[in-house]
C-alpha cells in the first residue's frame, strides 16, 4: 500500500487559490486537502469583497456530525447567523489577527458570510463525507448567486461590520 502524501499548506498555494478566486465569478475558490469520500473534510476557501454565500444550513444524515468549524488564517469574514425568516441574530468579525479567529457553527444553524478583507482564507473542517445534493439547505427566500439582489445584500451584510 502506498502512503499517503505530505501535504502543506502554504503561502504559495495561498496565493493560487487566491488568483483563482479573484478570476472567479463566485468571487472565491476552494482547495481541498480531502478526497470527497473521506469522512474528515478539510480545505481552505478563499473569498473576494463582493462574494455572495447564500444563506443556508447543514442537516447531515443522523450519523454525522454536523459542525462546521471556520478558521480565518488570512484576512477578515464576517459570519452572521440567521434564523428562519432571514433576520440576524449574531454577528462575528473572524480575523487572523483579531481577537476571534475562529467558530465553530453547529449542526442546523443558519449562515452566511462575507469578506471583508480581498484574498480572506478561511481554512474549514467538517465531517464527511461530502454530497453535493445534500450538503446545503438553502433558505428558499433569498436570491441566487450572480443576481443584482444578492450583490445588494452583500452591501447590506457588509455594512454590519463597519
């Protein structure tokens, strides 16, 4: 059997990713260090001012453990917690060099995010493995990614961090 490669994160693939994302017309790029059938998920996701991350929630199989864990290891976010009806509850500045660095988020709460720093890497940890058709329950009355109405409330989530 072969071994497993090293993998390093550094600022070299920092910077890829980086010009990835800012090529990207999500505005952000991921980097996986995880085959998507393993059951640790692990990379790093590089997000541009402007990005829309439609607000959603994780509700894994009952055998997994649904956490999400964010650690800002470049630049700045701004995490804000949502319930039902769209409203925010909570707000988190997550900085590499402020006082919170990192959140972990439990199984069903409702997210968002939004850079507030060009090249932000939030490096994530979840349980997997993962699948694309039931990885994300988005909240049915927001808009889709590209839309003039999600770039409009980007502006507006940004502004509670200012």
């Amino acid at each position: 059997m072969q071994p497993s490669p090293i993998k390093c994160l550094t600022q070299e693939l920092l910077d890829e990713v980086a010009a990835s994302s800012r090529s990207n017309p999500r505005g952000r790029q991921n980097y996986n260090f995880h085959d998507l059938s393993e059951k640790v998920q692990r990379f790093v996701n590089v997000l541009q001012m402007g990005t829309y991350v439609r607000p959603h929630r994780h509700l894994r199989a009952p055998e997994v453990n649904g956490f999400e864990f964010f650690v800002v290891i470049q630049g700045e976010v701004g995490i804000l917690i949502l319930n039902e009806d769209g409203q925010i509850l909570r707000s988190f500045r997550v900085s590499a060099i402020g006082p919170t660095r990192a959140v972990e988020l439990p199984e069903g709460t409702i997210h968002t995010l939004v850079a507030l720093v060009v090249d932000t890497v939030i490096l994530e940890f979840k349980e997997g493995p993962y699948e694309v058709a039931a990885d994300k329950d988005f909240l049915p009355d927001f808009p889709a990614e590209g839309t003039e109405a999600a770039r409009e409330l980007v502006g507006i989530w940004e502004a509670e961090f200012k």
